[in-house]
C-alpha cells in the first residue's frame, strides 16, 4: 500500500539535522523525500555553501544507485529554527530541469507543496528543455 503524502514529508522531515560548518554555511536544513515508481522511498539533506546540492538532488543519488530515476513523488522540507514549526518548500529551478533530465517521464510526478497541496512537474516546469531559436537566417 503506497504511503500518504505526510508520510512522505515526514520521511523527508527524517533526513534534517541541520548544523553550520566552519565557513557559515547550512548542511542537512533541508531534507527530501523521493517516492520511486516501484513504492520505493530515498531520503537526502541538503550541502550548502556555494557548491551547493539540494536535498532532492542528494535524494536522487540514492534512488540512481538503486533503481531507475523515474519518480512518482517528491517533497522538500526545511524547519524554522525561530519557531520549529516544519514547512514544505517547492523545488528550486534547477531541480525542476534536473528531474526532468534525468527522466522526462518524471513531468508527471506530484510534488508535494504543502499537506493538501500537490502540482505535477509539468505544471511546475512549463516550458521545459532548451530551445534554441534562430534570430538569423542561414548563411549557408
Ligand atoms: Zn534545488
């Protein structure tokens, strides 16, 4: 039986463990969660500084190591250390390209924006690849 979509924000709640490293910058504030196709789950935590992973990209090289990278599910979590209180946060737009590279079939997969709140890649990426345009005509 597939697990709800809180259970998935809490497994990617599982994978925080937020701490600052000797430079400022943040490791393991936020966390995700991956549901594959085949029901499995794979967590990461975000590395931050500027050479930074997201939390979703460090899920993925789990889910890669394991099975194939189509997904049915994702969703990043961060909590505020001001109040404790748990968010989820929407993919950034280099995840949203990253998913779709690594399989397009993923522009059907729910991401998960809040506990009753969930868009499809697609709707998350309109315009997805790259499109070169021509703004010359062929000088050949
Ligand atoms: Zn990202």
């Amino acid at each position: 039986m597939p697990i709800t979509d809180e259970e998935l924000i809490a497994a990617a709640a599982q994978a925080l463990n937020p701490r600052q490293l000797a430079d400022g910058s943040w490791v393991a504030d936020v966390g995700a969660a991956l549901e594959a196709v085949d029901g499995q789950i794979f967590t990461g935590a975000s590395i931050g500084g500027y050479l930074a992973v997201c939390a979703e990209q460090s899920a993925f090289t789990q889910l890669v190591s394991t099975t194939s990278p189509r997904i049915r599910r994702v969703v990043a979590v961060w909590r505020d250390p001001a109040d404790g209180v748990l968010h989820v946060l929407p993919p950034c737009g280099r995840c949203r390209e990253f998913m779709r590279v690594l399989d397009q079939a993923n522009l059907d997969a729910q991401v998960i924006l809040g506990p009753d709140h969930t868009r499809s890649l697609a709707e998350l990426l309109p315009l997805p690849g790259w499109h070169a345009e021509a703004v010359e005509r062929s000088r050949g």
